[in-house]
C-alpha cells in the first residue's frame, strides 16, 4: 500500500450517537481488583474506500471532551492481504496488530463500539465471522501466521525436497520388525499342575513342545531355536518389551538415507497371539559421495507442525545430566534386504554392507562417521576381522599403520599371524599381542593372548613385569591370584604394578623373583604400605613433585582466599605435597595413592583441602576435593567413608562457600567452570561405562550416583551443553570412593 494515497482517504469522522453515548458512559467497576472501566473503552468507524479498508479509533475519554480525532487510523488492503497503522498522536506510521498498540485499558469486543451496517460491512471485506474489534484482529493475526508459514517454507522447501527423495519402506518391514528387529520372544502357556506340555512361540506364532515351563524362565524354543522366556498366561499381566533400536539404509537421490527407529510389543492380558507393535522413525541421516551426513529428526518446528527438521534433535532432561542414548542402545538389527544393491553402488567402498551381515547388531551411522576418520576400517571389515573392526569402532581405537600394500605387514604382522587373528576373532589386544610377539620372535599360545584379551591387559598394561616374566608366567600367576583372591585380573595388575612401585621406592631387588613375584601379592602389597611409613613420605612428595611442579607453590597461593573458621570448624590449606599425602595415610583413603589428585591440582580443576574442628586443628577429620568455585565434590573420612557426623559441618561448609565467593577473582569463576564441565563429563563417561565401586562399604554401587550425591554445589553454574566424553579405561581408579 503507498502511504501519500492511504493518507489521500476520506476521514471518518466520530457521529453524533458516538458522542451521545460516551457522554452518557461513566466509570465503574468491573471487577473486585480491577480498574474502573467504561461500558465502551473504544469507537470503532469502518469503511470500504478505494478498496481499501478504512478503520477509526476512538476513546472514550477523547470523545467525551468533544474530540473528533482518532488515536489510530487502521488500513487493510483485503487484495494484496496486507495492513498498515497511522499512529494520529505521534503521527508515524506502525505495522504493529491491534493487540501491540498502546491502550489505556483492556479492549476486546464486548467493550468496543461499531455500528451493526459498518460492522457486517468489515466482516464481509476481511471474510471474519468475529465482531468490530476482534473480527479485525483475528485478520491481522491470519495475516502474520501466513507470513510466518512463508518465512518457515523457504527454509524447509529445501529439506522437503530431500526428504522427497526418501524410499518408501520396504512392503515386509513390520513383518521384518517384529522378527528380526524386536529380539525378546516368549512362549505363553497355561498353567496345569503336572506342567504344561504345549505353549504359543510368539517367533514361530504357532504352539511348540515344552517341558516344565517355569513363569519367567529363559529358555530356547524346540522348533525355532530362537531365546525366549516363558509366560504363564494367568500371571503375565499387560507388559511391553524393552525398546530397541533398527535401522534401514536405503538409496536417496545420488546418495543413502540411513533411518534410525525404535520399536517395542506391547502385550495385553488375554490377547498375547496379537500384540500391539509400535515402530517409530526417530531419525533420518542422509549421506552423500563424500560420505558427509546430514541429519533430520522428526520433531515439532517453530511450535507450528510435526515434520521432518533439519540438524540433531536435541535430547531430552535439564542442567547437566541431559538423557541421551548410551553406544550400545543406539546398537540395532539392519535390514539386510536393501544391502546388495548398496554394496555394488553406493556403499561398494565402505565394508558397511559386509558387516551388517554378520553381526547381529551395528550402529550404520557410527560406522560411517568412523571410516570418513579411519579409511582402514574398510580393509580391517574386508579382511573379515569383526573383532578388531568392533574395537575401532566402539572403543574409539585408533590403528597405527606401516606403509605396505600387504595388510597384514600394513598392522605390523605377517600372513601366519593375520591367519590367526582372524580365525580367532581377534581384536585390537589380540593384535597388539600378535605384533609384541613378532617383535620378540618369540611365540605366544592362542589360549594365553585370549586370556590376556578376555581381561583388556595388552602388553602396554604389563610394561612393569613383562621383561622379568614370560607371558606365559604372567598369565598362569594371575590365575592363581584371582582364584586366591576373587579379585579381576585388570584388578590385580594394578595392585602388582602399585606393589612393585613402592618395593622400588624402598630400594628392595626386583631382580629377585620372591620380590617382583610375591606368593600373596595383596598381603605383600598391603605390607609395603605399612612399611613405606613417614620415612618414605618425604620421597614420594619428590617424586610427585618431580611430575606436578607446580603443588606447593598453588596450595600457597590459594590459602588466603580459601581458609576459613568459626567457633566450631575451619578449613584449613595445605602447606605442601607432604601434608596431603600424611592425611591420606592418616585417615586410610587413597588421596596419597592417586597421581590424579596432584594433576588436578596441578591444572587447576580442583584442589585438596582439609576440615577440622576448630577444637583439635590438627586432628585429620575430613578430607575434601573442591573445585575452584567452592563446590564440594568429595567430603571423606576415616576408612574413605562419610559418616553421621558430617551432617552436622554441612552448614558450616554452605557458610564457608559463601565466604570464599566473595574473595573469588574472574579468573577462579573461569576455572570452576571449566571444573564443572570436566566433572559432568566424568560422569557421563561413567554412567556409559557402567562404572561400579568395586569394594569397601559402597561396593556395587554406581561409581556416578556416589559422585553426584556426594556434591555440594556453590556459586554460579557451568553450561554443560555438546559435552565430547573421553573415555574412561574399565578398571581405572578415578575417585576416592573406587579405590
């Protein structure tokens, strides 16, 4: 609309019943805490001119002084559906909705002003069925939803146009679904007391022969011989399967679409021959020539529609422990009917096609995002090496290879070795024990390397004691260990590896077989920690020193800002590396024995502290992991426990927070964050590893839920969004409560 002819319309000037009414019109009030209000807060005058729809607003107020100038001339052009608004008081022009303008109260309806003639006159040029004020709000609103659905379109009509490209699902996918994606399988019978004979195999949807079926048993079917679990049909009940995950590739336009579902059955009482398959497409991942993804998720967009959008679907959950799917869960059976096709065309260069085929579940994406970073994934699949490609995939190894167009010389063996590792399934331990043994020219039994692989101990784990030991002896003496002791062979290495550190530290022989191969090794290692003593202290501080330089002198730097007491507690700082390591020995936990305390230290991430009660300052009472913001990851005592008593510090700990945070610089808030964020990722690794505390008070315990529980948080909060998780190795120490 051309603003010269918009002003160039005839005014609509206020009639005489306008004025009649206002005049007659008074103030009351409409609701117990509400303002007083007018029967008529606004007159509206309508008119069709030029084509153009013309709308005056009057107040109340104005009128009733006799004022025959509007607060806002309104003009919709019905043809080209566009409306623009002239402010008369502040004389601009506004493309605000009537519901933006400045009122002095509430206006809707029922409290607005128009003629019955002009009314139905408005209604018919908008097409509104609403009356005088909200028949031309609703237009306008029509008008900026439609605005709004052309500014999504012209963002989505790209991603239309892929998902177009997208195959229908095959004509047997539900079929392929409940069979072959959804793996739990059940054979229903009823109960007779001398045991039932026959039940319903949900595989082979057909009744098999059983024998003393017993409710909730594993078992295998007679026909199929697929797993399943018995369910007497009198106590099954309703009940859903577990969740999980499939996927179907397909070609899309010059590439592939990997799709990612999640199906579960949901079995209803009395009706378990049918039951009720739910199948949900929650992702789609479109690849091109270069092998470069582009992921959609099905979602809500913009508040407006469900549809296919483009970018990472963000995960459910809040703060820092957002839900997401671990590795395995995203694990899924694929459908292998479209992978001949692919495997001579798109995917002919990948290996994807061939390992899909063999195992029973895989993660295609992950796959693929693995071999655009390891191009050798292919010939590790091709070579028939599962195993070893499992490893790099899903353990994040990474292979160093030779220059060599033989593989086998390429992985630093040679063809007997590579024979042997694929006919064993070997993976990347087993490899790293074949390339050891070449190197020494001396062979190892397969059954040893798989003990040693069965138990992650590469030969990098056993650098301690390999050159005094065969492979052989070291298997055969943590056998013996582990039947004496219970204890896992990952477990008893590190005791071993910990044991001969301190023997080394007393100057004891460990060219000696009786020292570096003790017949009890957790008793001689529990020995040497009584023996290592004060004396050995001042050497360990040393040593530690000698790798974290810079202890002492940040405990110094941070005293005056962290030491803080009352009449009944205090914290205290320590002076130095020997002060931490007596408190450890002082109160039996393992600060003094992780070298991952002083790194942090070290790097700032967190530091040592120490509680006391104010009446006995130098009685060793709490231990405390902070990090620089003044949250409180870890409070420990005696025997690495935190006892009843502690409840009665907590407040005095919340006092000592808010102290801290006011002698805090920009710098410490810099690094409690980043603190924070390394901590959540901890402990996200932990809850995808499944990291249990493996013995004392708290053993079976999640190793993360100890963790968390045991924070105090203080001050601001670290984001911690598009967290990268590194790994923890199975088995490390990584807190107090694990040791």
């Amino acid at each position: 609309m051309k603003r010269k002819k918009l002003m160039a319309l005839g005014g609509l000037a206020p009639t005489g019943e306008m004025f009649r009414l206002a005049e007659q019109d008074i103030l009351k009030k409409r609701e117990e805490f509400g303002p007083d209000t007018y029967q008529y807060e606004i007159y509206l005058r309508c008119q069709v001119m030029n084509g153009i729809l013309k709308t005056a607003f009057y107040l109340t107020r104005d009128l009733k002084i006799g004022a025959v100038k509007p607060v806002y001339e309104v003009f919709i052009d019905g043809k080209d559906r566009t409306f623009l608004t002239w402010d008369v008081i502040h004389a601009k022009w506004r493309s605000s909705m009537l519901i933006n303008l400045e009122w002095s109260r509430y206006i809707n309806s029922s409290n607005s002003y128009i003629t019955a003639e002009e009314n139905e006159e408005m209604k018919k040029y908008l097409g509104v069925t609403a009356d005088g004020y909200s028949g031309i709000l609703d237009y306008q609103e029509q008008l900026r939803e439609e605005a709004l659905t052309r500014k999504h379109r012209r963002k989505t009509e790209s991603w239309d146009k892929v998902m177009a490209q997208v195959p229908a699902e095959p004509k047997d996918w539900n079929r392929w679904v409940n069979k072959h994606g959804i793996h739990q399988n059940y054979i229903f019978y009823d109960y007779v007391r001398n045991g039932a004979h026959t039940g319903y195999c949900t595989y082979c949807e057909k009744d098999v022969p059983i024998i003393k079926p017993k409710h909730n048993a594993q078992g295998r079917c007679k026909c199929c011989g697929n797993k399943i679990q018995f369910k007497s049909r009198g106590r099954a009940g309703r009940f859903f399967t577990e969740e999980e995950m499939m996927y179907l590739v397909q070609k899309c336009g010059e590439g592939i679409v990997v799709r990612q579902y999640s199906a579960t059955r949901a079995y209803l009482e009395g009706n378990y021959e049918t039951p009720h398959i739910s199948c949900r497409e929650e992702r789609r991942y479109v690849y091109n020539a270069d092998l470069e993804e582009t992921p959609y998720y099905y979602g809500r967009y913009r508040f407006q529609e469900f549809r296919w959008i483009k970018g990472e679907k963000p995960e459910a959950g809040f703060g820092y422990y957002q839900y997401y799917r671990s590795k395995e869960e995203k694990l899924g059976s694929v459908y292998k009917r479209t992978l001949p096709a692919l495997s001579a065309g798109f995917l002919r260069k990948t290996g994807l096609p061939q390992l899909a085929r063999k195992v029973d579940k895989i993660n295609p994406r992950e796959y693929l995002e693995t071999l655009r970073r390891k191009p050798y994934l292919e010939q590790i699949v091709k070579s028939d090496l599962g195993q070893l490609a499992w490893s790099v995939i899903n353990d994040g190894r990474e292979l160093v290879l030779t220059d060599s167009n033989d593989f086998a010389k390429a992985l630093g063996i040679d063809k007997s070795r590579m024979k042997r590792l694929r006919e064993h399934n070997g993976g990347f331990v087993y490899l790293e024990w074949l390339r050891f043994e070449k190197l020494r020219e001396n062979n190892i039994h397969d059954s040893i390397i798989e003990y040693f692989e069965r138990n992650h101990l590469s030969p990098g784990d056993l650098d301690f004691i390999i050159e005094k030991m065969t492979a052989a002896r070291v298997c055969n003496y943590l056998k013996r260990q582990y039947h004496e002791t219970g204890r896992s062979p990952k477990e008893l290495v590190s005791t071993w590896q910990d044991y001969t550190t301190m023997a080394s530290r007393l100057k004891m022989d460990l060219g000696q077989e009786q020292i570096f191969k003790p017949k009890e090794l957790i008793k001689a290692h529990d020995d040497l920690l009584v023996l290592i003593g004060s004396k050995e202290i001042a050497l360990q501080a040393e040593e530690i020193l000698e790798k974290y330089p810079d202890v002492d002198e940040i405990c110094q730097q941070i005293k005056e800002k962290y030491e803080y007491g009352d009449k009944d507690y205090m914290v205290i700082v320590p002076d130095r590396i020997e002060d931490i390591i007596n408190e450890g020995h002082i109160l039996g936990h393992c600060l003094h024995r992780s070298d991952f305390y002083f790194d942090r230290i070290q790097t700032r991430e967190s530091y040592i502290l120490f509680l006391r009660k104010a009446s006995e300052p130098d009685q060793p009472y709490y231990t405390l992991e902070v990090e620089p913001g003044g949250t409180a990851r870890q409070k420990r005592t005696v025997g690495d426990k935190q006892n009843a008593d502690y409840e009665e510090a907590k407040s005095f700990i919340r006092k000592w927070q808010k102290a801290i945070s006011r002698r805090l610089t920009k710098e410490d808030w810099e690094l409690a964050e980043r603190s924070a964020l390394l901590r959540v990722k901890e402990l996200s690794e932990m809850r995808e590893k499944k990291v249990k505390i493996r013995h004392g008070h708290l053993a079976g315990k999640p190793l993360a839920d100890v963790l968390e529980a045991d924070l105090m948080e203080a001050g601001r909060c670290a984001k911690a969004d598009s967290l990268i998780v590194e790994p923890v190795q199975e088995g490390e120490e990584k807190l107090c409560v694990a040791a």
